[in-house]
C-alpha cells in the first residue's frame, strides 16, 4: 500500500478527534525527548534547539495555531466557554514557546500541557457538558501556573 493511500485509509477510519489525539501524541513525544532543555546550561540549551528541539516547538506551535484557527471558526461547535478556554491555552502555549526559544525554561510544561489534552482526547466522547468539564481541566492547569 502506498504512503497516500495508507494516509487515506486512516482519514477515513479515524475520528477529528482520534487524529488530533494521534498528531498530537506525536509531537509531545518530539517534546519530551528534549526536557533534558530545562535544567540544561546555557551552552547545552543552544545545542539541544539546535539538534531537534527548535523544530519540535515549530511544529507544535503549528499545530496550536491552526486549532486557533479552527476555534474562530463560526461553524466551530464547541460552546463559547470552552472555545475561549482552548484559546487561552493556546495563547498560552505560544508564550511559552517564545520563552523557551528564548532560553527559557519549559519545555516540560509544554508538554505536560498537550499530555493533558490528550487525556481529554482519549476519554470516549462524553455528553457536552461532561466534554467542557474535561476540556477546562488543563486551562485549570495553566492558570494555575502548571
């Protein structure tokens, strides 16, 4: 089976949800190989950027902007609350990677942040109110500085 094909193959059989689940899952794995960022040294936090973290936070902060996107959306049916909790995760997330391409530490953060979306993710699909009570856990988090 070709790459496309096996692309296809999964779009169809997955779920929106599944499929930010599984990317998401992926570049938090990109994420954590590289906490060693945090208590790193100055010099040893420009060679871990250089050697695969800068792009790791690129692409997950690609990933953040266009659920940005998609939660602006008119047709977006997600409640108003949950939508505006989303996005401030989202802004937050932004920040965050803007520290840590700085020197900053929180590479952790990041991604304890996309671990606990994709707890909410994996859970099956409950009623919509019980689905906002689980989204606006990880906003929790991130007000609550974690």
């Amino acid at each position: 089976m070709s790459i496309a094909a096996y692309k296809s193959t999964i779009r169809q059989s997955e779920s929106p949800r599944q499929i930010e689940r599984r990317i998401l899952s992926r570049l938090t794995g990109a994420l954590e190989a590289h906490v060693v960022y945090d208590t790193a040294a100055t010099f040893e936090r420009v060679q871990i950027l250089s050697n695969g973290l800068r792009a790791a936070l690129s692409e997950n902060q690609t990933f953040w902007n266009e659920l940005k996107y998609d939660l602006a959306q008119p047709e977006n049916g997600l409640s108003p609350e949950l939508r505006a909790g989303l996005l401030s995760i989202a802004l937050w997330v932004d920040r965050q990677t803007g520290a840590v391409m700085g020197g900053q530490p929180g590479v952790r953060a990041l991604a304890d942040i996309n671990r606990s979306i994709i707890t909410g993710l994996s859970a099956p699909k409950p009623a919509q109110s019980s689905a906002e009570t689980d989204a606006a856990r990880p906003l929790q988090a991130v007000q609550q500085g974690g």
